[in-house]
C-alpha cells in the first residue's frame, strides 16, 4: 500500500491511524514542551501526535506544533462535543479523538473523527452513524484483547485502536490482531522525561513503539 501523504488536507481516518502503529496521547501541561516533545516523537517514527484537550494550553499546543513541526500530523483527544471538533479545526488539528460517542456528530465533519467504544451496542451505535474505525476505551478495563477477538467476527468492519492500559509490554498482543490497526499510548512520552527535558529518551522509546510489528490489518 502506498504511504498517505503527511500533507494531504483530506487525510481519512483510516489513514492515519496506518501512519504508525503507535499513536502517543499526550497531556501536555507546559505550552513550552509542546514542540520539542513533537519532534522527538517524528524523530523516532511517530508522526500522528494526540493532545489531550485536559489542560488550559491544549489548544495554544496544537496550534503550535502543527504549525512547527515538520512531519508531524497533530490532532486532539478528549474531544467531547461537536462544538470542540470544529475547534480543534480552526487551530489546525488534523483529526479528533473522543473517548465515546458524540451525539450528533458522524465521520464527515469538520476533521477525521475517531469515537471511542466499550460494548457491542456502542460499536452498533458507531457504525448506524457511518464510522467503521474506532477507539476502544479504556481497553484494559473492558475486555482488551479478548473483546476485540470478541467483536472480529460480527463486525468484520470495524477496525480499532485500543487505548486505556496499552504500554510497552502489552502492544504487540493488541498489534498481532486482526482487526487493530494502531494502538495509542501514553509510555512514549513518560511525564518525568517531558519535565526533565529528556528528548533523547522520547525519540529512543518512540524509535522502539514505531518499530512494533502490525497483523495483516495494519
């Protein structure tokens, strides 16, 4: 298959959730770490960056990095509304995260949305709205990898990046199924290496997270 283009403003969902395997969900609480954190990550492989919107200067860093870094695809997380989808728009963000269904809202709108599911009647919902990529969340709490095992044979179109207790050591299982595409992860970017600083241990761990093998979906 052939790479999306980092550039291409109608980059789908899909896309981007192939651009790597790991995508890292960032809270990012100093406007100031926004962009050296972003390009440690694209410098180890990781260009889809979520920014959780749960601290006052998430947008002021989304605008930041997607204007400053080269390479990078920046979107947000914990997008609760439709209000905040097209919010994220206009400071440049390239595609939305929610931890659940956002009433109202489907996959056209105003940037790529990725919607969050726990259950079997959520993962209905999601696709009745014309989504077939979602988030599993908080996958560790609902089922991990064995609900997403669950969900391959009735719902063989919808794909997933689970999210919630994916880390270093358990990756590869959610990465060698069938129907996930990417996982996202906060182990990439640890809160101690961020305050100190310590772009060189980002770029190693996301030189590793990027270099994870993907089943025959990704």
């Amino acid at each position: 298959m052939t790479a999306p283009s980092l550039t291409d403003s109608s980059m789908t969902t899909d896309r981007i959730m192939r651009l790597a395997p790991v995508i890292p969900v960032l809270v990012i609480e100093d406007l100031a770490h926004a962009v050296p954190l972003g390009r440690a990550l694209v410098a180890g492989g990781l260009p889809v960056l979520e920014i959780t919107l749960r601290t006052p200067v998430a947008m002021d860093c989304i605008e930041r990095m997607a204007g400053e870094i080269e390479g990078a695809v920046v979107g947000a997380g914990t997008v609760l509304t439709p209000a905040m989808r097209r919010a994220v728009a206009a400071v440049g963000g390239r595609f939305c995260v929610s931890p659940g269904l956002i009433e109202g809202e489907g996959d056209e709108g105003a940037v790529p949305l990725l919607p969050g599911i726990a259950t079997a009647t959520e993962l209905m919902a999601g696709l009745a709205a014309g989504f077939t990529r979602f988030k599993l969340f908080p996958a560790n709490v609902v089922g991990g990898v064995e609900a997403l095992k669950a969900f391959a044979s009735p719902f063989s179109q919808a794909k997933f990046c689970p999210t919630g207790g994916v880390n270093a050591a358990n990756a590869a299982d959610y990465l060698a199924l069938s129907n996930v595409i990417c996982v996202g992860g906060s182990w990439v970017a640890p809160s101690d290496a961020v305050r100190a600083g310590d772009w060189a241990r980002i770029t190693d761990l996301a030189r590793a997270a990027a270099g994870l093998a993907r089943g025959p979906t990704g």
